[in-house]
C-alpha cells in the first residue's frame, strides 16, 4: 500500500510540474517553449519596445529569414523600435563578419549594402572572405577601397564588435538568427516552428 501511495503521489508530483513548465502566462504564451528570458537583461530606453534580429551573415537560416522580416517590418506595429545586430561568437569568421555589418554602418551605405552583401554570399556564392575582396565589392556603394579598409580597421568599429560580443553573451545567444524583445525576451523559429508563428510571438512579447 505504501508504495502504491508513494507511486501515484509521485505521478500526480510529475503531472503538476509537467502541467506547470508548460502552463501558458497571462499573454497565452509557454516560457522555456516559444520564448526564454535572457540572462542579463538589457535596458532599452528610450525605446520602451525594441525588437533586435541577432544575425550573421555567413548563416544560411538568417538569409532565408530576411524575406519574412521584411513582411513583418511591413506590417509590425509603429511603436516597435527595430534593430539588427551581428552575432559574435568567440571565434575569428564570427568577429570578421561582424566588422563588416559595422564598417558598413560607420560608412553610412548599410541600408544598400545589406542584403546585396547576403544575396552575395549565398546566392552568388562570392568568395567575399577577405577584406581587400569585400572592399572591393563595396565600392558599388560609392566607397573607395582605402577609405573602407580604414573604417574596416578602425576603434569604432573595433569598439562596436566588442559590443556586440558582449551583447551576445548577454543575450544568451546560442544561435541564430534569434530575436531579443523589449531587451527580456529571446525566441526564434525553432521554439515556434515556423516564422510566421515566431513573428506573432515577437508582437505578443512586446507588449509583456
């Protein structure tokens, strides 16, 4: 009888936490399933709803990404603030793809050099992995190569990746692409199982 007793209390203890991890919050999402809270939180002043895309360009799935994020900055809310961010793991090619998003930035030319960068990469398959090569191919922008290996090379730039190094971590990115809301947040396709589920994920956490 007592181990009986002590088996269908133990059943009825599993189904209450399996009940709990999963029970949805008062926005009708799942914690731990569509969304996580990130580690260290982040300011987001003055923008009281700020969506970032944490990216990297060399990340097939963060290029297959682009044509819903733009349906989804069509049609997102106007009081969500929206910014990118290069992911930047510990390793070389991660930081490397990082100064380029950023030297691009410094340059003032992203806006024209972003996708063409990515369509470039795995449409293209362009060898673009050095930077003589990718300030050659930025001088479609308008940008003379010596003026962009300067900025490629320069401390702001420098100072920016390890920004974003620091925001990684911050974030507990373990890959991309992933989305940080409101600077709490952080979700992707994978929890969602689709993009279009992650999109509405990402409006609904903004209001949180």
């Amino acid at each position: 009888m007592q181990r009986r007793a002590f088996l269908t209390g133990l059943t009825s203890l599993l189904a209450l936490n399996s009940f709990s991890a999963f029970a949805k919050d008062e926005f009708g999402l799942v914690q731990g399933v569509e969304y996580k809270i990130v580690p260290q939180p982040q300011q987001t002043a003055p923008h009281p709803k700020k969506v970032v895309e944490i990216f990297g360009y060399t990340c097939p799935h963060c290029y297959h990404l682009e044509p819903s994020l733009h349906k989804w900055l069509e049609t997102k809310p106007k009081d969500i603030h929206f910014e990118r961010m290069p992911v930047v793991f510990n390793h070389p090619n991660w930081i490397f793809m990082g100064r380029v998003y950023y030297t691009a930035q410094e340059l003032g030319v992203l806006e024209q050099s972003h996708m063409a960068f990515f369509d470039a990469l795995h449409k293209d398959k362009k060898e673009l992995f050095t930077p003589e090569a990718i300030a050659k191919f930025f001088t479609q922008f308008g940008v003379e190569e010596s003026k962009f290996m300067a900025t490629f090379k320069s401390f702001k730039v420098d100072q920016l990746v390890r920004k974003a190094s620091r925001m990684t971590r911050a974030y507990g990115v373990e890959g991309v692409p992933a989305i940080v809301v409101n600077g709490k947040y952080l979700t992707d396709v994978g929890m969602n199982g689709s993009r279009e589920r992650m999109w509405s994920t990402v409006n609904t956490l903004s209001n949180k």
